[in-house]
C-alpha cells in the first residue's frame, strides 16, 4: 500500500470477518470495525464499492475452485489497472444548506492513481515506486 492503513470497515458477512484478519489486524494495530459504531444498518455504504467494481464484473455467484480463483485472480488484475487508471470519480468537497436543500460541491473528476499522486500524505520516494511498479500508461 502507497499509505499506512489505519482502519478496515468491513461487511458484517461472515466471508469477511473472521479471526485470519481480526488477528492481523490486531498484530498490525489497525482499526478493525464491521460498521460506524453509532449506525449499525450502514452496510450499505460498505457495500458500495463491492457493487460497484467486483459485483458489476462478476456477479454474485461463489466461485471457490481452484481454477475460478485463477481465472478471478486474473480478471482483478485487470479489474484493478481499469479502476484505478480510466475510471475517473468526484469526491464531495463540501456540503451547504441553502433551506430545505443541501447543495453539494464537487471536486474536478480524477483516477484514484492521480489522487494519489497528487496526495500531500504519500511521501515522493513512495509516488516514485508506484509510477515504476504500475507503469502508467502515457495516455493518463
């Protein structure tokens, strides 16, 4: 990872939580939490990106042979350069009340790749690394 992880909210199923990644979490000193501790029904929002990405590719069929795992090995690969080089995403810079409406105001869309490039939290050695380990493409 590009920045130290300091918390993992997971989906409440099973296939995510369980001791394997309770324990290096703990062993790692990261943040372990299933939900925002005041609002247990907000899966949804953990969920999203599952949605968005892996569930669009792939459905929601299981896939545990090994030859599956191969194959989805392979699509994520892929999956992974797709997201985080072509699909560019605005994030909410702030929210006002105008009345009754909330008028939001977004950033100018970018990659996660740029994102981070741009990010004043990842040092330069680390942006370096990156830009050599994922080989950008030159039309980004």
């Amino acid at each position: 990872m590009p920045f130290p992880l300091l918390g993992l909210d997971s989906d409440n199923d099973s296939a995510f939580t369980n001791h394997h990644l309770y324990d290096y979490c703990q062993d790692e000193d990261i943040t372990f939490t299933r939900s925002r501790p005041p609002r247990k029904n907000d899966n949804c929002f953990v969920e999203q990106k599952n949605w968005a990405v892996a569930r669009r590719a792939v459905g929601y069929a299981r896939y545990d042979t090994e030859e599956e795992v191969c194959i989805m090995n392979d699509l994520y690969d892929v999956l992974r350069l797709y997201v985080n080089f072509f699909q560019p995403s605005a994030k909410l810079v702030s929210k006002e009340r105008i009345g009754p409406k909330i008028v939001k105001h977004y950033d100018k869309p970018k990659t996660p790749y740029k994102r981070l490039l741009e990010s004043s939290c990842v040092d330069e050695a680390t942006k370096e690394a990156r830009k050599a380990a994922d080989r950008e493409p030159s039309f980004v």
